[in-house]
C-alpha cells in the first residue's frame, strides 16, 4: 500500500497526515545522533505545533523500531519509513499554517530545522503534492 498523506476525514475529526522516507548518512567518521527527529507546523515564519510519531500502524513499525532517534555508525547510509499525524481539533484556535518544517537535534542537543513544503491551502482535504518532493536537507 502506497501512503500518499495529506488531509482527510478520521472516525475523529479532520487530520493531516505525512509518510516520510527519509536516508541518514554519516559520511564522517565517527558516530553521529539524530535524536527526536519530527515535523514542525509553521505559521508566518512562528511555530505552532508538533505533529505526532507514528510508532506502528497495522503491524508496520516506522522510525527506529518505533523511536524517533537514530545513531549512525561511520560511513553509513540507513533509510527509514516515517509517519506524522495530527488532528484538527487538537491545535485549538491556532490551527492554520502554512509551512511544514522537519526537526531534529544532535549529539550535542544542537537543534537543526528544515523547510520540507509551503502550504497554500492547510486543511483542504486531499492528498499532498508529491511530484518532485525529493529534498536534500543540509545546513
């Protein structure tokens, strides 16, 4: 089953959705830690929420094994399938945003922020726009 994500109706109100396969590598040579890595919601440049990880689904484990949290050997390259969620109801008054940002922080707890997509039309349901979604995320 292909996972498009985006915005649809759930048994409990509006949610938005984002699968994500994403490759860590660490071409250094020493061991690098990608720790709580997730999808931030933006709003005119401030943040408004988090969204949550998906651990498991239908018997499908995502991330590491369910966590979030990746420790690369040296020289490596590791691909991972992630999945983010958030409902509607649950970002209150301040639920419209128009950037979704991916967020991690380091072995030194050095928090590191990427752009992955502006958003014209936040919860209008459908399926999110994949053509050409393959982004390079450097500092």
């Amino acid at each position: 089953m292909e996972e498009q994500g985006g915005v649809r109706n759930g048994s409990n109100g509006i949610i938005f959705e984002v699968p994500l396969w994403i490759e860590l590598q660490n071409t250094s040579n020493a061991v690098r830690v990608i720790r709580d890595l997730n999808i931030l919601l933006f709003r005119d440049g401030k943040e408004l929420s988090q969204m949550m990880q998906i651990t498991n689904q239908d018997n499908v484990w995502y991330g590491n094994e369910g966590a979030y949290s990746f420790v690369l050997q040296p020289r490596s390259l590791n691909k991972y399938d992630l999945h983010f969620l958030i409902k509607k109801n649950e970002m209150g008054d301040n639920c419209q945003f128009d950037e979704i940002r991916l967020r991690y922080f380091d072995e030194k707890d050095k928090k590191h922020t990427f752009t992955l997509d502006k958003i014209d039309r936040c919860w209008e349901l459908g399926n999110l726009n994949r053509e050409g979604f393959w982004t390079l995320a450097m500092k």
